[in-house]
C-alpha cells in the first residue's frame, strides 16, 4: 500500500462520524432509535435528534435507565443506539448491560465516546481504559473500535446487520482520516473484520482505535531503519478476526499490540489469549499499564503514557529480542 | 384471547374463576418449587391472584402466537418470583404443564429466573433486580411510536424498589407520558434479611410514586375484585402511568409460610409440600412434587 502522509490527511473524530451515519442509517430504516444520557452534544447523537426528534430519546443523567430502555425497545422490535461517555455505558451501567441486553442477545447499539486518555483534561473520572475488557467478558457482546471517520460510518452501518448487541468505542479528538480518499480508500468494515495496512516479515503490530495512526507511523520509522514491519488494524476485538492474527503471526512470528486502553483484558489481552492457543509468539503490549489517567492534553497524554509511535518503535525491538 | 375490553362489572362467577385459577397457580409453584428442590416461593405466592388477574382476564394475548405483535407484554421485574409467572404461562397454555417439573434443572426452558429465549410467553429477562421497570418502559415506548393500541404491565417487588434503577424508570415513565404503563407493586413488606421496614425503609411507597407523577392507587392484591377494577381504571389514565400498589402476604395461602421472611427463597420439602397442598384443598396431587 502507498506512503500515508499521517500529518496531511484530513482530521475527523470518530464521534462526528457517528452522528452523521446514525442519521443516514436513521432515515433509510424505520426500526432506528436513539438514546443519550444528557450528553447528545458531546456524542453527536443530537445531531440524529435534530433529524429524527421523534426517535430520540434524552433520558437524563439516568445511565442505567438509559440501557433497560433501550432494551425493552429492542424488545419489541426496534434497533436502539444508546450512546454516552465509554466509561459511563461500560461501567456505571455494566450490569445492565450484561442483564437486559447481553444474556437476552438483544439489538442494542452501545456506543461510547470519549474513550481512553486523549478525553484530555476531565481526567481519570471521564477516560475509559477498561471498557474494552468490560464488553469481551459478556457474553454475546461484538467489541468495535473503529480508527478514523470511514471506518466508523461503515461499522455503524454494519452494526445493524449484527443480530446481538454491539459496543462501538468512539473518541472524543480528531483523528487522521486514513481510511479516507486521500489516505488509503478502503471502505469494508464489518464485525469480525480486519484491515491489513502494510505486511511485514519481521514483527507485526496490530492495533486498534486511535493507535492506528501512531502504529502506521512506528512502522515507517521501523521500515526507514531497514525493518520489515507489518501493521493490522484490528478494530473488531470481538469476534476477533482469527486467520488474519494467525497469518501475521505465523509471516512474522513477533507481534506488537497498541491501544488507548489497559494492557489488561482489551486488544492485547484478546491477541496474547489467542495466539497462546494456536500460535504462540512474543506479544509486546503498549497500553496504560495498570494505571489510571490524569489531566492533560491529549497529545501530552499519549506522550506521557508512552502511547506514541515513538514508544511502538521501541516495543518492535523487544518484541525482535524476545523473537531471537 | 382475553382482552381488556370485556364488561365493565364482572359477575362473581368469573371472578370465582379467578380465584380458583390462583389457587391451582399456587399449587403449581409449591410442587414445582419442591421438585427443583430450590427457588423462591414466598414471593411467588404473594403474587398469584395479580397473575390470575392479568393472564386470564386483562392482557390481550394468543398463547397459539406469542410473537403476535400486538400483544400485552408483562415483565416480571421481581424475576425471582418466576414460578408464579411459569405457572400462570402454563396454565394459559403457552407450554405443556409437565415442564413446570423441570425448573431449574440443566437444560429447563424453565431457567431459575426469566429469561425471553429459553421460555414461550416471556418478553424480558430478568433477575437481577431494579432492572425491570426500565425494560417496561422501552416497551411502551415502543408501542407509542408504532402508535399500537397495546399495553404493557409491570410486577415490582417492594424490597426491588430500593434499587436506584427503578426511580429513574420512575421519572422517565412520567416524563414520556406512559400512560400504556402500569406498573403493580407486591407490597409483602418482606425481604430476604427481614422486613423492608426494617431492612431499608420503601415508605410512604404511595407518595413517592405520586411525586414522581404517577397515578396511584392501592387494591388488597388478594382481592380479584379489586385488581381487576384498578386494573382496568389504570388503563383508562391518560398523559401519565399508572402504579398499583397491592397489599399481599408473602406466601400467601400456606398458614405455614405466610408473613415469614425465611420463605423467601427456600423450597418445601415433601412433607412441607404435603401439608401445603392439603390447605390449598388439593391433596390428590401431594404425590407429583418432590422427586
């Protein structure tokens, strides 16, 4: 695939997209609902509000409400998208989820935005770093964590071909638009997908959601030092899309893993799970490391938590040691 | 199929029948409870003659066709109390009553709590408390999009209504204008650790439910009579939902188990199950309970 130029590609943060294809997908199917728990604005479902008003549905600071709603209107045949914060969907309202939703394999659309460090300055109470193992752990769960704006739209639109619940992981900033007509021009997302960006016989780094981006770029820079460094978006977590990690496994036989979440029970916990079954190799996790956020900008997160390409960069040569 | 368009006043025969259908619910749930051996009787009892009520004469349903669309929908919020929901399923006609005997065996449609894929007639799952007044609510909602006609009942324990969950059910109902919700309360006043005055008082359980804008009215829940007039004056409540709290007796109908918090969640043993069904007039079936 061609050279991506990471810093001219058009900006998009995920959520702006997931406003925009919840309105098309509104409009086009009759059984589309939405749901937010005060926090339209910053969801960007008030935009599906201002198209559809009635089909939206502001519960109120009401997390929980917000998810039994949903189900009983996926109960009699709707299709709800309930969006809010990641931490808030996940967390405060996990066991609703798991109850009304998940064991019942109902169609509801749990979208949280916000998710991981780069929400910025709200600090460790509003960034989601466990969402992701929250949803692998249920049961019937499909976990998405799309990296730019395109493959967003696609994964809304595939999410209503899922027949079960699924979690979409959005951010709040603008990412690069790498899948967009000026970068590489893919547009086929679908739960259980992957999308191979570059293969490479020496070590794989397979990442999902915002790291995409910085895994692209800590592969160029391992690519310019002679390295040959495959990348794997791999922004459905679950299910997972087993032949493509097995085949990048088996091609370079080390493999990075990088997300904007805990190290524990997300991306690399679902990598290192099941190449420990079927092919082991050295997984080298970049991720918070059992910690909590903080403060800051978003850019100064990534650096301070060593979520930069910079930071893969270095994880390519302990994962090449560890080969070795 | 039933509807709630019948006549306004119901002779004492059909409501005779009522009663009698509440009375073999009761003798449903103890001898299905004794043979899993496990399951909460208690609370199931204290409901029979709501579910009577409800299943045999309020609801719109075709148990031939649960999917038909325009159902009434019941969620059984207090999901612990599912042998009284199986045994009015089943006596209904949705499944064979021989698989009442299965509940809470591996591989039962009859899971230990409700569940919408494993058991005809059930439109939720539930279980875990607090849970199921939101999902009722979904479902109205629902039905005022589709500008359906048909109506949704909810069952709430009271010790439930401790959970947050149910007030923001609460508000939300109002605030949407659910008047195609009626939520009924199986006022025992008992919980598991003791009474629900004790343990974490509910009261005043009329006033708050007002304040949080809902029509209110309190019915003996042992009265068919007087459930099935609350009943089809809440359907007539417009611009708001509609609670009716049912003053019950946990265990209802057994002399042993009734007001006793320790039948909460234990089943009878075969002797228990024995004196039980002689007090509800039924000896000749002591013999199909425990195995």
């Amino acid at each position: 695939m061609k050279r991506l130029d990471l810093a001219r590609l058009p900006s998009e943060a995920t959520r702006d997209a997931y406003g925009q294809e919840l309105v098309a997908i509104g409009r086009a199917d009759p059984r589309v609902v939405a749901l937010d728990a005060d926090l339209s604005g910053s969801t960007k479902s008030s935009v599906f509000a201002k198209a559809c008003p009635e089909r939206f549905f502001n519960v109120g600071i009401a997390e929980q409400n917000l998810v039994g709603l949903a189900a009983g209107l996926a109960a009699a045949g709707k299709i709800p998208f309930a969006s809010t914060f990641a931490i808030f969907i996940t967390g405060r309202a996990f066991e609703q989820v798991r109850q009304s939703v998940a064991y019942p394999n109902l169609p509801v659309k749990l979208v949280g935005s916000h998710a991981g460090v780069t929400v910025g300055p709200d600090g460790a109470s509003h960034q989601a770093i466990e969402d992701l193992a929250l949803m692998r752990a249920v049961p019937n769960m499909t976990v998405l964590a799309p990296a730019d704006g395109v493959a967003t739209r696609a994964l809304v639109r595939s999410a209503l071909d899922v027949p079960g619940p699924v979690y979409l992981r959005l951010g709040r900033s603008g990412v690069p638009s790498i899948y967009g007509p000026e970068g590489l021009d893919v547009t086929s997302f679908a739960a259980g997908g992957s999308q191979t960006i570059l293969e490479g016989t020496d070590v794989t780094i397979i990442a999902c959601g915002v790291m995409v981006a910085e895994a692209i770029a800590a592969a160029y820079l391992a690519l310019d030092d002679g390295l040959s460094v495959g990348v794997l978006d791999c922004y459905s977590l679950k299910p997972l899309d087993g032949p493509t990690v097995l085949a990048a496994a088996r091609r370079s036989g080390a493999i990075v893993t990088a997300e904007e979440h805990s190290v524990i029970g997300g991306l690399g916990g679902a990598i290192a799970e099941f190449l420990a079954e079927t092919n082991p190799v050295p997984v080298v996790r970049i991720g918070l490391r059992d910690t909590f956020g903080q403060s800051g900008g978003p850019a100064e997160l990534l650096e301070h938590y060593e979520l930069r390409a910079k930071h893969i960069r270095a994880a390519l040569d302990r994962a090449l040691e560890l080969k070795a | 199929m039933t509807g709630n368009h019948g006549p306004a006043v119901l002779g004492e025969r059909r409501i005779a029948e009522i009663a009698e259908i509440a009375r073999q619910i009761r003798i449903e749930i103890l001898k299905m409870t004794a043979a899993a051996g496990s399951g909460h009787p208690g609370g199931s009892l204290s409901a029979a003659e709501i579910l009577a009520c409800l299943y045999f004469e309020i609801m719109g349903l075709d148990p031939a066709n649960p999917a038909w669309p325009d159902r009434d929908r019941f969620v059984l919020s207090k999901g612990h109390a599912a042998p009284v929901l199986y045994a009015a399923l089943a006596l209904r006609g949705y499944f064979p009553r021989e698989w009442l005997a299965t509940l809470r065996q591996l591989g039962s449609p009859l899971q230990g709590h409700p569940h919408m894929r494993s058991t005809p007639g059930v439109e939720v799952s539930t279980g875990s408390l607090g849970q199921g007044l939101s999902m009722a609510c979904g479902l109205a909602l629902a039905a005022k999009l589709d500008k359906a006609r048909w109506r949704t009942y909810c069952l709430l324990g009271d010790g439930e209504s401790q959970e947050g969950q149910v007030w923001e059910a609460a508000a939300a109902a109002a605030h949407f204008g659910l008047d195609n919700l009626t939520a009924l309360l199986d006022y025992n006043g008992l919980q598991i650790d003791g009474s629900c005055a004790d343990v974490m008082g509910i009261e005043p359980v009329q006033e708050r439910w007002s304040a949080f804008g809902w029509q209110v009215c309190e019915v003996d829940g042992h009265s068919v009579s007087e459930l099935l007039t609350a009943l089809r004056a809440a359907s007539l409540v417009r611009g708001r939902p509609a609670l009716i709290v049912c003053r019950t007796i946990k265990g209802k109908g057994v002399s042993f188990m009734e007001d006793q918090a320790g039948w909460h969640g234990k089943a009878p043993s075969a002797a228990e199950l024995a004196r039980a069904l002689v007090e509800l007039d039924a000896p000749e079936v002591s013999g199909g309970g425990a195995a």
